[in-house]
C-alpha cells in the first residue's frame, strides 16, 4: 500500500517562500508520475505542478516562474520549491502519484499566504 505523507506547510507572508515536501512509502516511488495540487476554500483542485518518471515538469500557468517541482528518487520523496508567495496561493496542498492505474493522495499541507 503506497502512503504519500506531506510536510512543510503553514504560515508566510506574501512575496515569502516555503518549501512542501511529499514522502513516499514505497520504492516504486522511482517509477510513479508525481504532482502537486492545491484546493482554495469554495474552489475545485487544481494542478499545481507535476513531474514525471523521466524528470519532465509542468506547472499551472498562475505559478510558473514562482515553483520549481522536483524529485529525489533515492529519499522516495518529491518538493515544491514555492516563491514570491501570494494570497491566491493560500489552499491546501496535496500530493498525488500516479502509475497504472494506482492514483494516491496524501493527506493535504495547508498553506496560508497573509498580505
């Protein structure tokens, strides 16, 4: 049974940093795509940023030049760099891995950006 458990979140203020690290309890954490997303209050979840067994990213358009996304596949873990932190980027985080057919979800960071 894979566990995806998050860590990192809280308290910045804007234009701050933070740092959301996602820790996997399996090896084949090697071979699953890896995403973060993010869910405002009153909003849908939204894709935030993903890469890929391969090590390819993409990221939302409201984060790009802000988040960089990345994996340590010998630690089984995945972050999410996080700069110039806005209001809007206040929501919960979570991590999800994918690989056939498997979909996990961890449990959510919540991160709060004051103006």
């Amino acid at each position: 049974q894979v566990q995806l458990v998050e860590s990192g979140g809280g308290l910045v203020q804007a234009g701050g940093s933070l740092r959301l690290s996602c820790a996997a309890s399996v090896s084949i954490f090697r071979f699953m795509i890896m995403s973060w997303y993010r869910q405002a209050p009153g909003k849908q979840r939204e894709l935030v940023a993903r890469i890929t067994i391969a090590g390819s990213t993409n990221y939302a358009d409201s984060v790009k030049g802000r988040v960089t996304i990345s994996r340590d596949n010998a630690k089984n873990t995945v972050s999410l760099q996080m700069n110039s932190l806005k209001p809007e980027d206040t929501a919960v985080y979570y991590c999800n891995a994918v690989r056939n057919g498997l979909d996990v979800w961890g449990q959510g960071t919540r991160v709060t950006v004051s103006s």
